[in-house]
C-alpha cells in the first residue's frame, strides 16, 4: 500500500503526534451566509478542523453540508457532521458522495438527538440505520469501494477521516468503553466526547479504554466547553442530553456574582482542558463554546494550542 | 410491572423458550424452504405476531436479535437503535425522549448479562432490512434471510476483535 498524505490536516496533526484541537461551529438558525461567515472568521487559526453540527438538539440549522463547504472556502478544513436522524441510507450516502466532490476531508457520524428533544418534535425520527452503522457504511465506501447495498462505486471513492461520538457520562458506564470499542471496530478513526465537567468520571472511563488499549486504535478529542454563567451551567445539566455535571461546580459558580461568572466559566474550561491534556489515551481537544465562538482564540491561546502545527 | 418485564428481567424461561424455537425452526428447514419464504411468514406469522407482541412487544422487523439483546426488542427503542443505547440517555437510566420510559438498552444489557449470550453486547449487529418488516422473524430465520448482509468477508464482526 503507498502511503498518501491525507487530505485531512486533523489527520495529519495526529499522525504526527501532536496534540489535535477541533472546535465547533453552530451554523445559523437561516440562510445567512455572512453570520456563519463572521463565526468562521473568528476562529480560524484556532483549530486543526472545525465541526459544524446537523440541527444539533434536534432544532433546524442550516445544514452541516452547505455550511462545511461555506467555512471550507473561508480557509477552515471542516468536520461535516451526519446523524442518523434526519435522512435514510440513500440520503446519507447521496450527501457524502457531496461531501467528498467537494472534498471535505473529515466525517462524524452520530445518532442525533430525538426530534422531541427539539423545536420539531412532531417529526419522524428516520433511524434507518444507527450510529455504528453509519461509521461501518462510510468506511467500506471509501476502503471498499461499495455503496451501502454492496455494488461498486463507479470510478472515485469517497476518502474521509472518519470519526464517531462518545458519551462516558451516561448510564449505563461499564458498557461505554465497549460500545467505543464497536465504533472502532465499525471504522472510527476519531473519537469526540461529549462535553466533560466531571473528570473524576472522565478519568475512570479513560482508565478502562487505555485497559482495552483502545486510546491506541483510535484518537480521542475531549469535549471541553466554556460556560458564561451558573444559567448556562444549570442549562447543561438539565436541557442538554447526557451531560454531568458535578454539584461543587455549581456551588462554585452560586458563589460568584454575574460578571465573575463569565471569567469564572473560562477559568473552568482552561482548568479542565489542562486537566485532559495530561490524561493518558487523550489526543486532543475538541471545544463546544456553546452560543458564543467568541471565547474560543482566548480559550485556545490560554491552553498553549496557538499556533497550531504546520503539517 | 407487568407479565412481560418480569419474565425479561428473569430470562432464564425466555431463553430456553428461544432456544427450542431455534431448535425447531433448524428441524423445519426442510419444509419451510421448500414453502418459500413468502408463504412460510404467512403461515408462522399468525402464531408468531400475538406471541412476541405479548412477551416482547414485538415490532416485527422481521430480523430477529432479541438473544442478543437480553430478550428485550431494540425497535422499541424510539431511534431503534441495534448496537446499544445512545449518548443521550439520561442520568436517571430514563429515555432522553421520555422521563417515564427506561432505556431499553439500559434494561437490555442488565438483561443479558444475566443470559449466556452476555459476549453478544460486542457483536456489531448490521443494518435493518426494512423489506423484512411485517415478516415472520421465525420464517427469516429458518430460511437464513435475516443474515444477508452487504458486506466484505474480512470485516469485523464483534468488536472483541479491537479490544486487548
């Protein structure tokens, strides 16, 4: 097999043993170009790949597609996001076959919130097929050449780094390692957690998937998300699915006046990622400034991850 | 509690249930292929639909995996996930659509670890076939069809196989 470099720099950055950093992007509630622009703009620079989400919670954005290919022409490399919740196999597999024409160089594939958790709850979630699925199905288009039924894929074949999703907050714990383990074996190249406040609970989740040598076939990316208030906080803990977070962070936050809330929300997310660099089998960051870009440069150069590697 | 979470969250019955079923469907292979698959689910499925509906709350996907599920029917989960629960369930073990309904894999899992098949929490289950759908599972099975899959032969199958 020749080895190609990879069109993909996050690939790249971790191929070559650095540190990775993804950031998110939450594309626009409407077709407006320059909003989503003004965001890209913000944070170029301060990440390796940037992930814009598929009507995350469940609430419509405009498409992760259309906007991954918009940032892409602003000189950011994209993660565009697919869920299984909006579009069936023939779908998926039609805005793939998009993606890769337009050469967007990494993929992640996940479940998706339940439209009830969302602002259109009375629609069908499709679950035609589920997340680890979704990995398989991207990786044997682009390794086998095979569209999902099994016939060939005419001429070029889609190439993406492929990435998957992790939660080690929700229940049930002991089985989360293994169904990271089935990602991998379906194809995932990267994995990106859920956001973390609880690195206690972090911790002994890591312990286990360094135990299963996992960290090794796979590269995790932290979540790491900066709060501006006790509010957000307590948003976190009660409206967002699957994410803990710990009383004494809470308390922490009750002690503070409004204004002391904001720095105090930075100050937890440069601890925390500290925290997650030294932890064994973490590769990488990836940051969710949820409602606001406008914290992540700070956030990023206070992490030492500024500039990033030229690879 | 009702007739059918007390026998899923004891399995040991539905087990052995299952495990004649299978047995009989191998027995029945003959005669079944020689029925055909169509006229095989016509045939079961008026036996099989109450039966499963009743002990499982079966959905009638027609590609059965409810022993390696613990007994528990995926397709009731509401993404009908087939490879364990998602991220989204909540702290409290309940549905993130619904703070009454427990994760059916949450249940699942407990449930099979309770069973001989608790190694098929790894298995990677493929796709649905949604052709299958209102077919008998019993006829599926005995002819083989819930098992077509597309996919190469080197591929992983369980994820044992990434793991030290």
């Amino acid at each position: 097999m020749t080895a190609r470099t990879p069109n993909s720099k996050l690939e790249r950055v971790l191929a070559a043993g650095e540190f990775a950093l993804a950031v998110e992007i939450s594309p626009p509630v409407g077709p407006n170009k320059p909003a989503l622009l003004r965001q890209a703009a913000r944070v170029r620079g301060y990440a390796d790949a940037f992930n814009v989400t598929d009507n995350q919670s469940a609430r419509v954005h405009l498409a992760s597609l259309p906007a991954c290919i918009l940032i892409q022409e602003a000189g950011l490399e994209p993660v565009v996001q697919f869920t299984c919740r909006d579009r069936n196999r023939l779908g998926l597999q039609a805005d793939l076959l998009g993606a890769a024409a337009f050469g967007i160089p990494n993929v992640l594939a996940l479940s998706g919130d339940h439209p009830v958790c969302g602002d259109h709850p009375h629609v069908r979630s499709v679950g035609d097929i589920d997340s680890v699925n979704l990995v398989r199905m991207i990786r044997m288009m682009r390794d086998d050449q095979v569209f999902e039924n099994g016939q060939p894929i005419p001429k070029l074949a889609p190439e993406f780094f492929i990435g998957a999703v992790a939660n080690p907050f929700a229940p049930p714990h002991d089985f989360r390692p293994l169904r990271l383990a089935k990602k991998i074996a379906a194809g995932a190249q990267f994995i990106q957690t859920q956001l973390i406040y609880n690195l206690e609970r972090f911790r002994e989740y890591m312990h286990q998937v360094v135990d299963l040598g996992l960290h090794e076939k796979t590269a995790i990316l932290a979540g790491v998300g900066p709060v501006k208030s006790l509010a957000g906080l307590e948003f976190m803990r009660d409206r967002v699915a699957g994410i803990d977070v710990p009383e004494p962070l809470l308390d922490r936050f009750r002690r503070l006046s409004k204004d002391d809330q904001q720095k105090a929300g930075l100050d937890l997310a440069c601890e925390i990622g500290e925290e997650l660099r030294q932890m064994e089998g973490v590769r990488g960051l990836h940051i969710m400034a949820i409602g606001s870009t406008t914290v992540i440069p700070e956030l990023v150069r206070r992490l030492g991850l500024h500039p990033r590697p030229d690879v | 509690m009702s007739l059918r979470t007390t026998l899923q969250d004891h399995p040991g019955f539905l087990v052995v249930s299952w495990r004649v079923t299978e047995g009989l469907l191998r027995l029945l292979h003959r005669p079944l292929a020689a029925l055909g698959l169509e006229r095989s689910s016509r045939w079961v499925k008026p036996v099989e639909k109450p039966l499963k509906r009743l002990l499982f709350d079966c959905r009638m996907c027609g590609q059965c995996i409810l022993h390696y599920t613990g007994m528990t029917c995926p397709m009731t989960c509401p993404k009908q996930l087939r490879n364990g629960p998602c991220g989204g369930v909540q702290m409290d073990g309940r549905c993130e659509t619904d703070p009454e309904m427990n994760c059916i894999w949450l249940e699942a899992l407990e449930r099979l670890a309770k069973t001989p098949y608790d190694a098929e929490k790894l298995r990677l289950n493929p796709p649905v076939d949604w052709q299958l759908e209102e077919m008998a599972s019993w006829a599926t099975l005995a002819l083989g069809r819930d098992r077509v899959t597309t996919g190469s032969d080197a591929e992983t199958r369980y994820a044992s196989e990434v793991m030290e």
